[in-house]
C-alpha cells in the first residue's frame, strides 16, 4: 500500500516526472538560447512560469465550454504521468507488464487529441485553426512513429519495455541494428511534441498560440505541464527501447549512463529546432507520407528478416 | 470546406507595426484578404508646414525608425536645390555613407523577420546581433542609434576624423566576415528555400502596373535603382551594382536583399576610402526662395520621392512624401491569393513593410 503509493506519488510517478519535465524545459531553453549567443534563463525559471501562471486570472471567451477545458488538460496531464510510470527509468520500473509498450503509446496519444478538442471548444479563429493543424499533423507523424517503435518490439518479441531492454542486454543496445529506426522515432517525437520545424499547430507567426491562444492562467499552466511531460516520457522510452540498459554491476552506473544518454538527446532535440526553418502542412504530410513510411517500413522488414 | 476570415492585425504577432489586414481562408488556402491603413498616421505633411526648414528635420527624421536617415537626406537635397547651394562633397560622402550604413542594417532587420517569420529563430537572433554592431557604428559618429540627426541644410553635423574612419572600417572588416556566413546559410539552407522558392511570384507587368519600387521591383526583374537613375550626388561619382532576379518569388526577394547586403558593405568601404577632404557644412540662409523641386532617393526600400513647394517663407508651403511601402502595400491583396496559409507570414515579409514611412 505505502508501497504503491509511493511509486505513483513520488517515484517514478507524479513528483519525478514533474521535476525532471521542468529540467527539460530548462535545459531545452538553455540550449537553444546558446545556440543563438544568448544567455538563456536561470534553473528555476520553468517553476517559475508555472507558479506565474497558476496565480494569473483564468479566462475563456463567452460562449466557451469552461466544464471541458478544464478537463482536457486534467486528462491529458494525467494520461502523461500514466504513462511515465510505465515506462523505465535507468532500468527500474515498478508497474512492467506484458504489453505496457502499447499503452503508454496509447496514453502519449491522448494529449494530442485533447490539444485538438481544445481548439475547437475554445471558439477562437487561431485555436479552430491550430486544432485542424494538430490533426492534420498528428496523421503525418504518427504513422511512421509507431512503425518505428514496433522495432524494438519485434526484435525484442515482446510488446513489454522492460523484456525488450532484457533482450537488449544479451543482443547488445538495438541502435546498432535500428540507426534508421531511431532516427524515424526522434523525428516521430518531434512531430509529437510540435516542436520546430513541426510547431505547425502553434505557429506564432500563423495561428498565434494555435489551440491555446485563448487559454490563460492554471489551465495553460497544465497544459505547458503536459508538453514538458510529454517530452520527458517520450525521451526515457527511446533511450529504453534503443539504447537498453546494459546491464551494470553498480546501480549508480547505471543512472549516471542514463542521464548522459537523456541530455544527448535532449541536446540533439534542441539542436534541430534550432538549426531548421518550419515546414508547410502539405510539406510535413509528403515527408511523413513519401520519405518517412517507406523508410520505416523498410526498417522494419530489415527487423523482420534479422528476426528470421 | 467553409470559407472563414481571419483576421491579422491591428494587434499580431505577425506585425511589428500596427496594419489590418482580414484574409479568407477556406482550409489551409487563402482566397484573397483586403487592407486598412491609417493607423500611425500622424500628420506629418501638415506639421511640416507649421514649421520652418530648419525644425523640420528634427520631424522628418521621425518619419521611420528604421531609415530616418535617408529622408533627412533627401529632404535636405530638396531644400538645397530650391536655395541653390551646393554642399561640400565631404558633406555628401558622409550621407551616403550614412545611407548605406541604414540600408545594411535596414536589410539585416528584414532578414531577421523573415528568419523569424519561418520559424529560424537562430538566423533571427544572430543577423540582430550582427546588425548591432551597425548601430554601434552609426552611435560612434553621430551619436544616435536610430535617430542620427546628422543632416543639416547645407551639409551634415559631424566631420570624421582618422580615428573613427579607421574604427569604422575594423567594425566593417569583421561585419563583413559575420554577414559572409550568415548570408551563405539563408542561401542554401533547404527548409528555407523551401518555404520561400515559388512563393507569391509577380510578374514584371504587375510591378509596373502598381508602380512598385526597390528590392521588390529588382527581384521581379524590373531594373530600378534611384542611386543610380537619379545620381543624386555622391553616387554619380560612385558605381553602383544593381542587383536584379527574374523569379519576382520571395526567393528572389530574398536573394536580391541579400546580395544588396554585400553591395552596400563594398559600397561603405569603398565611401570611406574614396572620401574627399575639405568642409563638411555651408551656410544656408533660413528664407527658401519661391519654386518647387522633385528629389527622389533610393531609400532601403525603394525609392523615396520628395515634393518641396516654397513661398518664399520659411515654411514650406507644400510638403509631400511618398514611401516606397506605399505602392508595395497595394500589391499586398493581390498576392494574398492563391497561397497557402503557412505562406501568408512569408508574402508580408517579403514585402517589407515600412508602415510608419507609408502612413507619415
């Protein structure tokens, strides 16, 4: 019982994920700010927004529906932080189950749909907008994202996190035989976190704030919440399913491993949106659609015939 | 799917300066959108006129926060001609210095945008960063970064010496250096040639029939340079290379500011190193004698047209300007068709939009 509650509460449940999602946006911002020769914000300058935002006024246009957008990000926050107990971290993980590969992919998917619901009850012309982006775009990545992701899960013969990274241990970290995979899946995440070049949905200098435009106070706290969240999870489950956890005498290896492995992506994540130009929608659709299924799907018969 | 209006402006993240536009989109397309202007209108042909040729500098200057400098000068080449004085050609290399120093940093600014506008947030931050050191220069010889009041009737405030022609020509050397990289990267950069290359072309028929001037104009292959067409002095004794493109797309546009970046970094170097000594100021008398003059320029965006009417006072009886954004504005509705949402950010940048110049 103290147990469980301990795992959902404090590690790797809601107060770790909260923590390690404001690290992200802080790294994340410290190092796109270097790479434009700026200084970029002090550590504690995510927690800050967020307490900013949760004392700001909260308001909605007129005819909005309040009930719901006070329920979308709630649902959302908590289908992220569902999905951060399943997935591993540094090889631990409490809750590991035959399957769980296709529920945190299912619950990483949630929030997507409610940033487009959003959109549409929050009544604004950009939030209408963005939200029709978010789908249109949410089509595009998806697809070779979850071709990607069954890579691991086919060479592994497993759809559990954990039994994957197992096999990665005796196989050896299944980058090696998946680079195209990995490189389909970070762009897969991209996509996923609207981050630049795919932040199509909230393009500033098109639709504003995109589905957001019309959120304001605790509500855009949460829903900023989500996204760093959203990132976080996303980036433990790649460095679990392709670089594994190489099995280490010292549990304290494993970690420092595990941390090193997260600030490299993140500061490849960071490194891309800072090096390229946003793309079209009808662009993004062809690179999803002609470039990266194809891709993906002769990743994955490489997989299959390794397999064999 | 719906056809939907949205609205960009007054207030936008798109705009730096307030302008309406309402554009129907259906989807992701755009059908067409209309304008209204108006909104920093201060009435500045009619304040010209309450005051005398000499306060008026002070107010033309405030025309435009971006090329103050270029309206000044030809304000001041329109007073000079109607007293008939010739200013000092020291005088008229230090403006056109003045000049293209505003024009690089002018071109710099709109680079940053269009960057921005595209979501390459990077490039934005360092051509600003680069552009600063222009307004480092121009601070050193006049003293103001935005607002230089160098100009006065009958030559400019400020004289340089050794020291400051050597310190600007180091700042050069390394702009130089900067701007070379930078200006690789916007060329070559695939995801920005993506997003720009077909984008909104105009025909050179269009350009002609709205009468669009500057960059715009170059890049739709219409050959149009007032430093050379006018030669209003020094440029007569200078070559100036006219950058032109036959795309007329917001490629063009961009390969065209870009390469006139270059141009006038050479053409500062060369102003500098060319400067003829002597005085740098005549004595102008304050009444302008009865007459009226046409001066036309060739500010960063085009060319500047300046129409000085006197009545012997000491107030004009009849000042008129008309902004290069001006006739660029009208274009404006006329490419917002047949475009893609995603596109509209890029067809305004492309556009540089001046509005404090066109609305005065």
């Amino acid at each position: 019982m103290f147990r469980s509650l301990f795992h959902l509460l404090v590690f790797p449940g809601f107060l770790f994920l909260v923590i390690s999602g404001l690290t992200f946006e802080w790294l994340d911002r410290k190092f796109l700010a270097r790479f434009q020769r700026r200084v970029g914000p002090p550590w504690y300058q995510p927690l800050a927004d967020l307490i900013k935002l949760f004392s700001k006024e909260d308001l909605l246009p007129k005819n909005a529906n309040d009930f719901l957008a006070t329920l979308l990000p709630l649902i959302s926050l908590s289908s992220v932080l569902t999905a951060g107990l399943y997935v591993p971290i540094a090889g631990y993980t409490p809750f590991s189950f035959e399957g769980d590969l296709i529920v945190i992919i299912f619950l990483m998917s949630v929030p997507t749909l409610a940033y487009y619901l959003a959109g549409i009850i929050s009544l604004g012309i950009y939030s209408v907008l963005g939200g029709g982006r978010s789908l249109l775009q949410f089509f595009s990545y998806e697809v070779p994202l979850l071709i990607a992701l069954s890579g691991p899960a086919i060479l592994g013969r497993s759809w559990s996190v954990s039994t994957i990274m197992e096999t990665q241990g005796r196989l050896g970290p299944f980058i090696i035989f998946q680079p195209l995979g990995f490189v389909l899946a970070v762009v897969g995440l991209i996509g996923k976190l609207k981050r630049d070049p795919f932040d199509i949905p909230k393009a500033t200098s098109e639709v504003v704030g995109g589905s957001l435009t019309e959120f304001s106070g605790a509500k855009l706290g949460f829903w900023n919440l989500v996204m760093d969240i959203q990132a976080v999870v996303g980036i433990f489950l790649l460095i679990d399913l392709y670089f594994g956890w190489i099995k280490m005498s010292h549990p304290i290896l494993a970690i420092a491993i595990f941390v090193i492995e997260c600030l490299i992506l993140i500061l490849v994540l960071s490194g891309t949106s800072a090096i390229f130009a946003r793309l079209r929608i009808d662009q993004l659709a062809g690179l999803g659609w002609r470039i990266l299924v194809p891709l993906a799907l002769l990743q994955i018969g490489f997989v299959i015939l390794m397999g064999v | 799917m719906d056809k939907i209006s949205i609205p960009i402006g007054p207030q936008h993240p798109l705009l730096k300066e307030p302008l309406s536009m309402m554009v129907d989109i259906s989807g992701e397309k755009v059908l067409g959108g209309s304008l209204r202007l108006g909104y920093v209108h201060r009435g500045i042909e009619r304040l010209a006129q309450q005051r005398t040729y000499v306060q008026n500098i002070h107010l033309i200057e405030r025309i435009c926060g971006i090329c103050s400098h270029v309206h000044t000068t030809t304000y001041c080449y329109a007073v000079e001609a109607l007293l008939g004085i010739e200013i000092p050609p020291r005088a008229q290399y230090i403006r056109a210095l003045m000049c293209e120093l505003e024009r690089i940093h002018s071109h710099l600014l709109w680079l940053g945008i269009l960057a921005k506008h595209i979501g390459l947030d990077t490039i934005f931050m360092h051509t600003w960063h680069d552009r600063e050191m222009v307004l480092d220069i121009m601070e050193e010889v006049s003293g103001g970064r935005i607002s230089h009041a160098a100009n006065q009737i009958g030559g400019v405030r400020f004289d340089l010496d050794e020291e400051k022609g050597e310190m600007i020509r180091k700042i050069l050397i390394k702009l130089h250096s900067q701007v070379e990289g930078l200006l690789d990267v916007i060329e070559s950069e695939p995801a920005a040639i993506a997003r720009t290359k077909g984008v909104a072309p105009i025909s050179p028929d269009l350009i002609k029939a709205y009468g669009v001037v500057g960059p715009i104009a170059r890049a739709s292959g219409v050959d149009v340079d007032m430093r050379r067409d006018a030669s209003l002095p020094p440029y007569d004794q200078l070559e100036v290379k006219v950058i032109t493109h036959s795309d007329g797309d917001a490629w063009a546009r961009t390969f065209v500011r870009v390469e006139e970046t270059r141009v006038s970094l050479n053409l500062c170097e060369t102003i500098i190193r060319e400067m003829p000594r002597g005085d740098v100021v005549v004595h102008a008398p304050r009444r302008v004698p009865e007459g009226e003059v046409i001066i036309r320029s060739e500010a960063p965006r085009g060319e500047l047209f300046y129409y000085l009417r006197s009545d012997g006072s000491d107030k004009p009886a009849r000042l008129k300007v008309r902004t290069p954004t001006l006739a660029a504005l009208s274009l404006l509705p006329v490419q917002l068709s047949e475009i893609n949402v995603a596109d509209i950010p890029v067809v305004l940048a492309g556009v540089d939009l001046c509005i404090a110049c066109a609305d005065r």
